[in-house]
C-alpha cells in the first residue's frame, strides 16, 4: 500500500513550488548594495609564457576600481587538492601548485590571467579587451600516452614530468593476476574511451565576495555543492581567513553533477577583490566560459582483460587506465580514478584476483574532476562492456553468463578482492526483475518486427554495482583523504512544536527539503509540514560535508535521525516529568506521548512548550530547550546495484540508434520517497544516454577546445530520450545506516552507458556486421556507420 | 555587447538610406546577428531592423508562385505554405526550436548563407529568385560560397520568389549538437525537370548536384540514383562527420527525397 506521507511515500517535492514560479533565490538573483562586477581575463592559448602583462592603460578605462593579477596574491596560497595518492612504489603523487591568477604561465584555455573589477559588467569586460597581454605560445601536451613520453614537453616545469602517480591496486596481487591470466582457458580483451564530458549543470557558477569592514567578516556567496568544505579549503588553505570571520552561503543552487563539489580560483578571487576594492564582488559565470572553468569529467582510456575458466567462471581482471587530470589537480581529481574506481573493478561477480593499474597524466586541458557518478561509471562501463564481449565470444547469453558469476544473496557481507565488503544484495533479483520488465523472452519478436521495417534491433544489457555514502573518516584518512567524511544535523524544535532540520547536506536539484522533512516528521509522527529543512549556509548548520556520490539520505539523513532520536529522548523525559510516570513507560506514537498500558497522554506540542516555558519542569535534572545535534560517520559505503537494459534500433543506411526503451530495475535498499528516487534515475540515465550517443569534449592538437559551446557540445534533450521504465522493487537494506538507505543520485549514470553501447554492438550484430567489436562512445551516426562499413 | 544604435524604418527606402551610413548593418530577427554581437565576435554602430517594413513581412499565393516577404519569420512561412508547397512548410518547421521559428527570418538565413542552413538549399532547388532593394537575383547566381552571396553592401534581400515545384522534398539529417543539418537535401521535380540542391556538406556552401539531377529528370526514382557515386572531395570533414560519410548521407537523403516527394 503505498503511503500518503511520511518514509515511504511520494510527497510532492515542496521545493518545485518556489523553482518553477521563479522565485527560487539563486546566487545570480542576490544583488548587493554597492555591488561591483568580476571579469576574468583567459588564456586563449593552451600552453604559453606570459612574456608582457600590462594592465596600466585598461585601469585608467572607465568604471575600473581595480585590476588584479598574480602579483596582487603572493601572500595567497594556490588553489589546494583535497585528496593525496600514493603510486605503486610508496610515494606521493606529484602535485603542482594552483594558482588563482597565472604566475607566468598559461596551462589551458580558459587558465585566469587577471581580474577586473569594475562598475559594470561591460565595463569590465572593455578594460579587459584592453589589457596588453603578449604570451609565447609553447607546445600544448594534449594525448595523454605521448605525454608520458621521454622528452616529452612539460606542463609544469618544477615536476619530473607529466606523470601525477602511477597507482596499482591491490598492488600485491599484480603478479598472481599475470599469472591468472596467463593460465586460463580464456581471455576477453576490450580497449575503450571513458569520453570526456563537460559538466553543464543549468546554473552556471556564481560567486559573490562581501567584505564587511565594520566587523572585519567575510561573506561568499557561490553556488556549491558544499559550504563548509569551501570555507575549510578556501579559509584555511588560500586566504588564510579563520573560519569564524568567513561565511559561505550557497543558497538554491540549479544543478551541480560533481562540478560544484570543487573549491574554485573565482571563489577565491572575489573574496579576496572584496576587501581590496572595499565592495561587493560578483563573478557570474557565462556558459562560453563553463567550457572552460568548470571541471570536466571523466577523459579514461583503457585496456581491460577478464580471464576466464573453462566453465566461464572468471578468474581474474587486469586493467590499465591512464586518467586525464588535466592541468591542475582539482579538489578531488586524484581519488575519481583511484579509490572511487578501482574499488568497483569487481562489480557483482565473484572474481577472486583483481589488478588495476592507473597512471593519472597532467595535459594542457582544464582540469578532470568528479561527474555524477565519479570513477564508478568508468568502471562498470569496462567491465559491463567487457563481460558483454566475452559472452559473445563465448557464445553464451550475456544475461546468463553475468547471473553465473553473480555473488550469490547468500554470500553476503561479501568481502571482495579490491578491499571493500559489500554488506547487502541481489544481484540475481534485480536482474530478473529487469528481464522480466522488457520481456526478455520475446525479445525475437521485436527483432523480426524491426528488421521488416529494414532496421537492425539489440539489447543490451549491463549490472552495476556502486559505492555510496562516501564514508568512514577513519577509512578516506587511510586511502588518502584531507577531509573526514561524516554529515551533521541539528534539530530544533521550536516552542510550538515546529521543527527546523538544518543539515550539512546540500540540494541542489535532489528534493531534500522534501524527502528530509519525511523522515522527521515520520519519527515524531507529525505532519510533514511541520518541518522545515534549511541548508546552504555555514552560519546556519554545523560543519558538514556534503552532497555528492549519493551520500545526502545515507550519511546526512541518518545524522539527521540520530538528532532527532536525541530530541525524541529529550522530550520523553519531559514527558514523563508531564505525565508522572516512569521514561521507560512513555511510548511516541502519531505526535503524542503516552503511558504504556494507560489511556494519559500528552501531545507533541504540549512537550515542547514545556520545554520551552519550563514552569512545570525537572530544571534540576534537564535542562530546557528541545534543540540536538548529531555527527554520522558511517562504518562502510553503501552499495546500490541494478538491472540496467536498453533496446535500440540502428539505421543500417545512415548509423543513426535510436533508443527504443530504457529499462532500470534498481535495489536502493530502504526508499523515503519513490517518485523523487524514479526521478533521481530518470536524470541520470537521461545523461548516462547523453554520454553515450551525444556528448564529447574535442580538442585539438594545439589544445584548442572544439566543443566549446552547443553548435558542437551535444546535450541531450527530451526527443532523444525513451520513456523509462523505473523499478526500485528489489530491496536489501542497508546493514549499517539506520535508516537502510543506500542512495540513488548516480545510479542512472552509472548504469546506463555499457547498457547502451552493448545494445548498439548487439544490433549490429545480429544484422550481421559480426566484425564490430566496439565502438566507443558517443555512438554517434557517424561512428557507428563508420563501424559499419570499416572505415 | 558594444553598444549600437537601433534604428526601426517603416519601409525599404528609409532603411536602405539608414544603411549607407558607416558601420551600418541590417537586422532581422536577430537569432544569428545578436548571438554573435554577445560574444563580441561581430557588431556595427548602427543596426537597421527590418521587422517594421510591412512590405517584407508576409507570404503571398498567386497561381504557382510564392513570393515571401524577406522579414518573414520561419514559423509564419511553415503554416502558409504548407497546402502549396508542403516540403518548403517542412523545411521552414524543423528550424531551430519555437523561439527561432518565430524570431528567425527566410531574408536573414538567405543574407547568411550558413553553409549547414536549411533555406539556401530550398531556395537553389526552387530555382527561387532573390528579389533585393534594387534588383533580382537569380538562386545560381545568389550563393557564392560559405557566408558568401551575390548582396552588395547595403543591400537588402525585400523578398524571395519561389515557384512551386510538381513534388520535392527537404531531407534533413541533423548535426547532433547544433540540430542544423549535417547534411540536408532538397529535391524538387518540375515539369522541365528536377533539380537536386545540398547543404550542410559542400566547402563552398549549398551546393546542385548535378549528376543527381540529370539521372532524376531521366527517371525519378531512387534506382535512378543508386549507380551514382558523388566525390568527396570539396565535401567538409569535422568533429561530426568525415566527407565521405557526408557524401554517402547525400546519396541516401536523395533517395530518400525521391522516395517522399509531395
Ligand atoms: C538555436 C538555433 C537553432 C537554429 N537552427 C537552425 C536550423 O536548424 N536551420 C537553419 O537553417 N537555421 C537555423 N538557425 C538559424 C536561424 O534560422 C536564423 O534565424 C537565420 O539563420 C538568420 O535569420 P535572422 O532573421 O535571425 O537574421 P539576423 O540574425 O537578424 O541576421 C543575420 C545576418 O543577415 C543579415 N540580414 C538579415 N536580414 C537581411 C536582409 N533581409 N537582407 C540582407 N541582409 C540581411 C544581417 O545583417 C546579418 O548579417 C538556428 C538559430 C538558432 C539560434
């Protein structure tokens, strides 16, 4: 019976109310007094030598208050990465300096070179055309193999080379997986592309510096995924601000995907502008320059090997990726290939011996970070790609070969061989539940019916597997994390029993305030409407981490229901006090406290005003206020899996797919509300479909971005999607989170990529184009004729 | 942005006055002119709009001949042509999204001459007639090349005049990002015969094939183009597709044109 309110049921997302009658409060729509305007001057070139830089003729230019550039910042430090890797051999990765503003040197296009600040925006960006830059452009490192290479040109001159680490994992099974695969029956070997892609949350970045003199504060305004992880980065680490003279405010916020996870050089600049200049600083980023400023996302090539025993049981996985991070480390760019990739590479099968090799390479591009999803999606896709050939080499049925090497629901808590154990699944119900959705027995039929309409249909399948919740403080500090990762809540309830949930998770796009106020309100047994979730401002919630790698309902939300078991404790004390009775008697149920076995009473209300007006109130015992707060560090991750299956239609004549149907049999684990986690899977695989057929990031050899706007960076739209079929049926709770969530925001992309090559390749080949073996993504008309016709 | 002057004539003469000025430039319905001024890629001192002439606004029917109003947006000739000439009503409805339709002008795409625009190839297949300020320009004199045409400084495009073919089609196969076409083929079939024109593919712009049209006049039927072969040289090669995928598109829009000619 599906509920009406509360854990379980699809309330209405009350946050679509102020969105969609625009008057959500953007950082875009808060316009300070006095407010003056950012305009960053960037490198055109990819790689060059700042020989002049003369911004004395465009200070003079109307409207200019001031030009900054690196020689206004040396007691600023750079740009910090928030996660250090150890390679293969001991030693820390190598990590180059990040500055603001370039100090001598461009490193990409789009690099920062000065900043204007100026009455008005055009204003600015006139003084900027007017700044004398002369740049000795220098030979760009753009492949990421020829990079490595001996003599090859450096993006930064104080590294031995381009090489950020080489990382092996689990290092001391390197030479029993050789030898694994070296001894078995059989070996399917696949050489892939992870494309790039370039973030384009709807909402651009913004970032608004307010400098108070009066009290000597600062205020940044900027849309991120994380507050206070940007006044630790950005207070303790660039500008040497403590926390309690910062606050940073990142009110709604139109989309993040990882992008706005990351603490950026324009946040910095106009914090810093603001107390120079003595006024309000705004930087509004346009969609020309995202391309170029915001963090792209994945940029993996890869070759993987899955060996198998004669009874198509797989005896071990070898990969090797090299990982584009760009010019920079950005702030968790080392860990995407490490730690959030190489601890999937089993994915749902019982392989014993694993070895993942990655060497992570500085190129003159803009810097590679997390995308929703972040180093998972890379994984699956080799591995569901891999799987997929080996079954057609073998000759078997992919859905079969996968449910044989499955781990089994009854071998859980699975330890596996990369390190993590995986507390819950079924693999083996989430997939029968997505063969059974698109009718997999009949799929024949569908085949006959296309080809009579002279196209080519396949389908495809892929079972992922990912780690959420992102996690144990003590277990990041291990792999190389400078940040714990546990999530804060404080509930306040206010005298007339309201409650304000202020949470360190972040929503940007996700429906917290909705889902949130659910579970609170289904604790206490209250209207939903009862609670309000407020977010976004470090002044308001305790320090918190986050929202990303689908951590918010796994680690925020059970933060928040530890609070709230501390209030609910509280005020059956009170109650108790109330109702004369002993705690242990007094029951919570429906928002009234009452003595087990007896027909008293008391309602919510009535407590928290007690608490609040304590005339008839234990002071000597309690004290007054009903207001907790509760720090979560999960023990383990949280590991969602599912059923991902696409059926498309190729055009043999032009190469044109089309997705026929897209079908998603997920296990969640617990699910607070259904329609906001089926619209969580609709997004991503909406952008798993993009990355598929549509989106690349192209550069050329000079380092020129190609994609650098729609005429060429294809988004995916409405018409190139199918209707989906969504599930979430298939549930094992998660052991370890009260709740027995185990998050949803990435899934669709994760899962969706293999499913969609894998479907195209079976088209093809049951239209008999058996020669192609792969194409890599997008698959897009051109491509996929190409592979067609060899060429 | 720079900043510019907006001048609104009422009629062709004040605008064509208003043009001779320096740094001078008309503007339609913007979609491509006001992107680019944004970017600070292109911009003049002066913008002439061209939306306020009542004489360029409008498409007109008289026996089998259309002549639409240079100012006339996409969607308005998409709903007036589509009984009389229902694959120009096609092309001019699949422009761009609503916004572009209903900004977007036939005299501004023309003036353009984007080499993947959809109306230069209507209006080379038609063997349409470009009717400016001071004279008329015949389709195969018109285009002379990528963003290159006949038009002299200062020009305006008032109107172009289309006669209506027996059937034709415009098939579009759309560039994944932009949605302008990768390759786009219109045919059309007149009672003196056919006419093939292509966009989006050549390196010098809209292009007739002219094989293609010799072998239709002789038979029209996509068997008829089966044993062609178009070159791939002077087709283009980018990020979304080489010249010879291109030159293969060609030949099966074509086909298909044949195949679904109204
Ligand atoms: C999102 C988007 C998608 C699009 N998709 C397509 C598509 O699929 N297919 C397609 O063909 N086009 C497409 N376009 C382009 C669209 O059709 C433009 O409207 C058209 O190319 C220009 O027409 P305009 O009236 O907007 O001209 P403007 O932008 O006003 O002017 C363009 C140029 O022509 C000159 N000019 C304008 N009118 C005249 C005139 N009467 N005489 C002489 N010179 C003149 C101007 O000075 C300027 O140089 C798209 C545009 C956008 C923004």
């Amino acid at each position: 019976m599906p509920k009406d309110s509360g854990i379980g049921a699809s309330s209405k997302r009350r946050e679509d109310v102020r969105f969609l009658t625009g008057v959500g409060n953007y950082t875009d729509d808060i316009n300070m007094h006095g407010q003056t305007y950012a305009y960053f001057l960037r490198s055109e070139v990819a790689h060059g030598k700042i020989n002049n830089l003369d911004i004395a003729d465009a200070s003079a230019m109307p409207g200019v208050l001031k030009i900054f550039t690196a020689d206004d910042l040396t007691a600023a430090g750079g740009v910090p990465c928030g996660w250090q890797v150890t390679d293969r051999f001991g030693n820390p990765m190598q990590e180059p300096k990040h500055p603001i503003l370039a100090e001598g040197k461009v490193r990409h296009v789009g690099d920062p070179i000065a900043c204007v600040v100026a009455e008005t925006l055009e204003q600015a960006r006139d003084a900027a055309e007017a700044i004398e830059l002369d740049i000795e452009e220098l030979e760009a490192v753009i492949d990421m193999k020829a990079a490595l290479n001996d003599g090859a040109t450096k993006v930064h001159d104080d590294l031995d080379n381009n090489l950020c680490y080489d990382w092996g994992f689990v290092e001391e099974n390197r030479d029993a997986v050789d030898e694994a695969i070296k001894n078995a029956h059989h070996v399917t070997t696949l050489e892939l592309t992870n494309n790039r892609l370039v973030p384009n949350p709807m909402e651009p970045r913004v970032a608004i510096g307010d400098y108070s003199r009066g009290k000597d504060e600062y205020t940044l305004y900027t849309t991120s995924q994380n507050p206070h992880v940007i006044r630790l980065l950005m207070g303790a680490f660039v500008l040497s601000i403590p926390e309690h003279k910062l606050r940073v405010v990142a009110p709604d916020v139109g989309g993040g995907f990882g992008s706005k996870i990351y603490h950026y050089a324009e946040e910095a600049m106009v914090t810093f502008a603001s107390k120079v200049v003595n006024r309000p600083v705004k930087w509004t980023c346009s969609r020309s320059e995202a391309f170029v400023s915001d963090a792209h996302g994945r940029d993996h090539v890869t070759k993987i090997e899955l060996a198998m025993d004669e009874n198509h049981m797989f005896t071990a996985v070898r990969t090797e990726t090299y990982a584009n991070m760009g010019a920079y480390l950005s702030t968790f760019a080392p860990s995407i290939p490490t730690w959030l990739h190489g601890t999937l590479m089993a994915g749902n099968y019982k392989t014993p011996l694993v070895y993942v090799n990655v060497k992570a390479v500085f190129t003159n591009t803009v810097p590679v970070d997390a995308y929703r999803g972040a180093g998972r999606p890379e994984a699956t896709y080799q591995l569901e790609r891999v799987v997929d050939k080996a079954a057609r080499e073998l000759g078997v049925d992919p859905a079969e070969l996968r449910r044989k090497n499955f781990i089994k629901p009854e071998e859980f808590p699975y330890q596996t061989p990369v390190a993590v154990v995986y507390d819950t699944g079924n693999y083996h119900a989430t997939l029968d539940k997505g063969l059974e959705m698109v009718d997999y027995a009949n799929f024949d039929k569908r085949v006959a019916e296309s080809k009579a309409r002279g196209k080519l249909r396949g389908l495809g399948i892929a079972h992922f597997i990912e780690a959420c919740g992102i996690a144990p403080s003590n277990l990041v500090g291990q792999l190389g994390a400078r940040a714990g990762l546990y999530e804060s809540a404080t509930v306040r309830v206010n005298a007339t029993g309201g409650l304000v949930v202020m949470t360190g998770s972040h929503s940007h796009g996700q429906g917290h305030e909705t889902s949130f106020a659910q579970v609170v309100a289904d604790m206490i047994g209250i209207d939903e409407n009862m609670v309000e979730i407020v977010h976004g401002d470090t002044n308001n919630a305790p320090m918190g981490m986050g929202t990303y790698g689908s951590r918010s309902i796994a680690v925020g939300g059970s933060a928040m229901v530890r609070a709230t078991e501390k209030i609910i404790a509280k005020a059956k004390k009170v109650a108790s006090h109330l109702l004369e009775a002993s705690e242990g008697d007094i029951e919570l149920k429906d928002g009234a406290f009452s003595v087990a076995g007896t027909d008293k009473s008391i309602t919510w209300g009535e407590v928290c005003l007690a608490a609040y007006v304590p005339h008839n109130y234990p002071l000597e015992d309690l004290e007054p206020g009903l207001e907790e707060t509760a720090f979560y560090d999960p023990s383990n991750f949280t590991y969602p899996s599912g059923a991902y299956i696409c059926e498309v239609e190729v055009d043999e004549e032009t190469g044109k797919v089309d997705i026929l149907g897209f079908t998603a049999a997920d296990d969640f684990g617990n699910v607070i509300n259904p329609m906001i986690v089926e619209g969580q899977v609709h997004g991503g695989v909406a952008q798993g479909i993009g990355q598929a057929m549509l989106e690349n990031t192209v550069y050329d050899e000079n380092g020129q971005l190609l994609t650098g706007s729609y005429m060429d960076y294809a988004m995916p739209r409405a018409a190139d999607v199918p209707n989906f079929s969504v599930d979430h049926s298939c549930v094992t709770p998660c052991t370890h989170n009260p709740l027995g969530v185990k998050g949803c925001g990435e899934a669709g992309a994760i899962g969706s990529p293999p499913a969609v090559v894998n479907a195209v390749i079976d088209a093809l080949h049951r239209g008999g184009h058996t020669h192609v073996e792969h194409i890599d993504m997008p698959v897009s008309p051109a491509r996929v004729w190409a592979a067609i016709n060899n060429k | 942005m720079h900043n510019f002057e907006l001048v609104k004539p009422t009629t062709v003469e004040e605008a064509v006055a208003a043009l001779q000025g320096d740094d001078a430039q008309p503007l339609s319905g913007g979609q491509t002119l006001i992107p680019t001024m944004k970017q600070r890629l292109a911009g003049s001192e002066q913008l002439v709009s061209l939306t306020g002439i009542a004489s360029m606004q409008g498409v007109t029917i008289s026996g089998s001949t259309i002549t639409i109003g240079g100012a006339t947006t996409h969607a308005t000739v998409s709903a007036e042509v589509a009984a009389t000439y229902p694959a120009l009503s096609a092309l001019a409805g699949r422009i761009g999204d609503p916004a572009v339709r209903n900004r977007g002008t036939i005299g501004g795409s023309v003036a353009n001459n984007d080499p993947a625009a959809c109306y230069p190839s209507a209006v080379l297949a038609s063997g349409a007639t470009v009717v400016t300020n001071s004279r008329e320009i015949a389709a195969d004199d018109f285009f002379q090349g990528m963003f290159a045409t006949d038009l002299e400084e200062g020009e305006i495009i008032t109107a172009v005049r289309f006669p209506v073919p027996e059937k034709a089609s415009y098939q579009k196969f759309e560039q994944p990002a932009s949605r302008f076409s990768l390759v786009g083929v219109f045919v059309a079939k007149f009672a003196d015969g056919v006419r093939v024109a292509v966009t989006g593919a050549g390196e010098d712009g809209v292009f007739r094939w002219a094989e293609a049209e010799a072998a239709l006049s002789a038979n029209f039927s996509a068997a008829a183009v089966e044993a062609l072969d178009l070159p791939s040289e002077a087709l283009i090669t980018d990020l979304h597709g080489t010249a010879e995928y291109r030159a293969h598109l060609i030949k099966v829009l074509t086909k298909r044109g044949v195949n679904e000619a109204v």
